[in-house]
C-alpha cells in the first residue's frame, strides 16, 4: 500500500532551501564577533534565551550554551525551554521542533529563526493523509516520531523520539497493542527488529540520514580498520548493520567518549561533529558517505533546513519578534497528551533503571 508521502512538496522544498542558503554571506570573524555582542545583548532586553539542537551552526550551539541556553535533541531543547523562566524562546533548529517547544510551553512565546525551515519527514505526513492512514488501522495503536507536526502528534497515542522509541513500542507490544508507525520507515523498521512488533509503517525517510551508502561505508571502513561506525537509525537498514553503535543523537556523542576508538566514522546530520570534536577532542570524525565512487549527493550530511539557521537571522528574529509558532489550543491540548505519555514513560523507565520507583 502507498501512503501519500508528498514527495514534490519535499522536492521543492529542499530545492528552496538550498537555493536559500546559498545566498547566505559569510561573516568575518570581525563582523561575527559584533555580531555575537548585539545578540547577547538583545537576548537579557528581549527576556529569551537559546536553544539550538546538535545540527545547526556551531556558531549558533556555541552562543546558546555561553548565555545560559541550551544545545540538545529536539526533546530536551523542549524540556529546557518549559523549565527556564525566560518569557520568550528561540528555537534553532527546524519547525516541528519550534511545534514541540509550544506545545509544552503555551504561555510562552516560540520564535524559530526561518518559518521555511522544515523537515522531510514532518512534510510527508501531513494530517490528511495521516488521519486517512489511522482510519484504516483502527486496531493499532499510533506511535509517532517527534519529527511530526503539532497536529499529527495531536491524532497520535504515542509521541516517541529515538532514544526511547524501542523501549516504548517493546512496552505496547508486551501489553498485546498492535502498532502503526509513522513517518521514518527506517526507524520503524530498526523499531520492528529489535522488538518484534507487529507494526505497520508510513514510507517517510529523512532526506540526510536516507542518503548514507552501505557499499561506500565499507570501502571506507577498511582504509580505518580501527574507525568505530556510530548510526542514527534513521539510516536505511543496510547502513544500520554495520554499525557499532545505532542511537540518538546524545547516544553517538556520549560513544565517541566511552569507545576507545581512535576514529569514528558518524552517519548522522554532520553538524553534530561539532559537539563531537568539543566533548572528544583528541580524536578523528569522518563522515559516513552519501554517494558511491562517482556518485551525487543533494543533502550530503547536512540537513538543507537546519542550515538556514543563522547568526543573521538570530538577530532580526530577536529584533523584530518574527516567525512566532502559534497553535490552535484544541491541536495543542491533544498533542501535549501523546506527548506527556512519552515523557511520564521515560520517568519511570529511567527510574527503573536506577533501581528508583
Ligand atoms: S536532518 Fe532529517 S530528520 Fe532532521 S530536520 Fe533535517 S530532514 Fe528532518
């Protein structure tokens, strides 16, 4: 069955993004640092404060963590957002992520620095189609990606991200629930293996992480025989296989400080090698390859949409107060419930863990 993952609107989409950042002028490390300054004076007057996920600019996670915000996934960006008193938000990163920080923050206002910064999984699960896919499965139990809309999340049972993903639908599939899954049909596939679920699953794909090449991956791994592979399941099931570690984004920082490994070679966004090369400095980072020998690649490691997060746009956004995230409080109600779940679950899975209840 085919499921309308809207593949041209994704298409011109990224089309628009690239176009968009290649216009971006680079600074001087003079015009930079005034840069930085105005910013940082702009954040204390405006009341806000910074969160920037682990893909977008190290000048922009570098500047988050010096004025007390915060540099994270897209979960814990929002967490910190509801815990910190600042009135306003900034988001870095993408739009659902904007979504996610207002859904558990309403009384906040949520700015991101671009309103064209989307994802390729949010865009092929618009709620139409996504309701319609529900509909069918009336039996299933609905785990969605936290890389969904508000309204999506809003028609879920479930909110997971991909630290947590395995542990919830293991969870579901032992109390006998039946599961549909949507929008990345790789981490639904990695989800099904490792729990033997009965799932059924949407065909989104992250157009950075889908792009990795098994076949180029093991040439390169036999040029570092003592490179240690680290995988964001997002990644086609081929890629997966031949990792040592497959996790979140926080699982991959934290291996490259716990493996011995000299060398890591990171299929994920690579912008996370910055927080990488800060945490594990005296070791090397090559990125996974998108393309065979003589291949092309369009995203090639790095997400289009969290590129467009900029120093630049930081300033104007936090100048004018633009590109609010605003919610319908009905959507908004609802998707804090799928959402909650998840994070009452890792409360008390975490807890368990450390021999807590
Ligand atoms: S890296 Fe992939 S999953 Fe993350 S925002 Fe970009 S398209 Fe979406």
């Amino acid at each position: 069955m085919t499921y309308n993952i809207n593949e041209k609107l994704i298409w011109m989409s990224t089309q628009n993004a690239l176009a968009a950042n290649a216009k971006q002028q680079p600074l001087s490390d003079w015009e930079q640092a005034k840069l930085v300054k105005r910013i940082k004076s702009l954040l204390l007057q405006k009341d806000a404060v910074l969160v920037a996920h682990y893909y977008v600019d190290g000048a922009l996670q570098d500047l988050a963590e010096q004025t007390g915000g915060f540099v994270g996934d897209s979960l814990e960006m929002a967490r910190f957002g509801k815990l910190h008193p600042a009135k306003t938000l900034i988001v870095a990163g993408v739009k659902f992520m904007g979504e996610t920080a207002k859904i558990l923050s309403p009384e906040k206002r949520v700015l991101i620095l671009d309103n064209q910064a989307e994802c390729s999984l949010d865009l092929s699960a618009p709620i139409e189609a996504f309701s319609a896919f529900c509909d069918q499965h009336p039996d299933r139990t609905a785990v969605v990606y936290a890389n969904t809309s508000a309204a999506v999340k809003a028609r879920a049972d479930w909110v997971v991200t991909s630290s947590i993903a395995v542990d919830v639908v293991n969870h579901l599939k032992n109390q006998g629930e039946k599961i549909l899954w949507a929008p990345d049909k790789h981490l639904g596939h990695y989800i099904q293996q490792q729990t033997g679920a009965d799932m059924v699953l949407w065909d989104g794909t992250c157009i950075v992480h889908d792009a990795f090449k098994a076949t180029a991956l093991a040439t390169l791994k036999e040029q570092y025989p003592d490179a240690a592979v680290l995988v964001h399941p997002e990644s086609p099931a081929d890629v997966i296989a031949m990792a040592d570690v497959v996790g979140s984004t926080s699982k991959l920082i934290q291996a490259t400080q716990t493996l011995p490994n000299p060398v890591f070679i990171v299929a994920t966004d690579n912008g996370i090698l910055h927080k990488m090369k800060q945490v594990t400095p005296n070791k090397t980072f090559i990125e996974a390859p998108t393309a065979g020998a003589g291949g092309t690649c369009e995203s090639c490691a790095h997400c289009p949409w969290m590129a467009m997060s900029t120093l630049q746009k930081l300033q104007q956004v936090l100048q004018n107060q633009d590109n609010e995230i605003v919610l319908d409080e009905a959507v908004r109600n609802k998707a804090l419930i799928a959402t909650e779940r998840m994070m009452q679950f890792r409360e008390r899975h975490v807890n368990k863990k450390h021999g807590v209840m």
